[in-house]
C-alpha cells in the first residue's frame, strides 16, 4: 500500500461521517410527519381495502393498507397541471385509492393547487385542509 493511501482512505471515510452528521438535522426537519399522522388517521377510520396515496414517498410504511406515492411532475406537466392529473387519476384508480393525503414538505414539483383547497379536477373533493396538510376524496 502506498504510504498515506490509508489516511486519505480514512479520511474520505470521515467526511462520508461528518456529512451524514450535517444533513441528519435536515432529514429530521424535512420529515413529514404531519402527513404520516393525517394518513394514519384515515388509515383507522376507513373500512378495510381502500387504499391511500400521497406526496411522500414510502410512507406505507406506517399504515395498514396500501399506499401509493404519487410521481412528480415532468417536462410539459410542470407547467400544464392537467397532464399530470391526466396521468396519476388513472394510476390512483387502479391502485383502488380513496383519499390522497398532500402536504407541502413533498410536494415538489407537484401542482401547487393541490394545497390552497380549490378542487384542481373534478374528480376530487377536499375533505380537509389545515397546517400545510390537504387531504382529498376521489369522487
């Protein structure tokens, strides 16, 4: 082995460290546990079978049913909505959705009128809209 070949090694190990360290506080910060706890309150209150989408991704995790993360939007869909409704309604009926849970820590690139409570398509009704949160019912 080359001489200081294992102390970058080690070093490169150490800042790997120090970098997790840094952006913890972050991941903490940035996790959504506002909508874990508003699907988890749908997740009891449904009848068994229907299952719930969201925003944020691999929060199945934390319910008892079926989840499904909604994508983000692409391309042409970023600035025309209508395509990307056009996409997940299909998706979300298949996956036999009931309620989509949106809050604004994932919502990324998503449409922004999924949070301000006017129904963006006819095919959802807003159910509840408080701190950051809005939860829909797919008619």
């Amino acid at each position: 082995m080359v001489r200081g070949a294992e102390s970058s090694a080690q070093c490169r190990g150490y800042e790997k460290d120090l970098t997790f360290g840094f952006r913890l506080p972050d991941f903490i910060r940035r996790h959504p546990y506002r909508e874990v706890a508003a699907l988890r309150r749908l997740d009891a209150s449904l009848p068994p079978g229907p299952a719930l989408a969201g925003t944020s991704p691999f929060l199945g995790r934390y319910l008892k049913r079926p989840y499904l993360d909604l994508p983000d939007a692409f391309g042409p869909e970023i600035a025309e909505p209508r395509l990307w409704f056009a996409r997940v309604e299909p998706m979300m009926r298949r996956a036999g959705v009931d309620d989509l849970v949106v809050g604004a820590t994932d919502l990324r690139d998503r449409p922004a009128t999924l949070l301000n409570g006017e129904p963006p398509v006819p095919w959802l009704e807003l159910v509840s809209r408080q701190e950051g949160i809005a939860v829909w019912h797919l008619k």
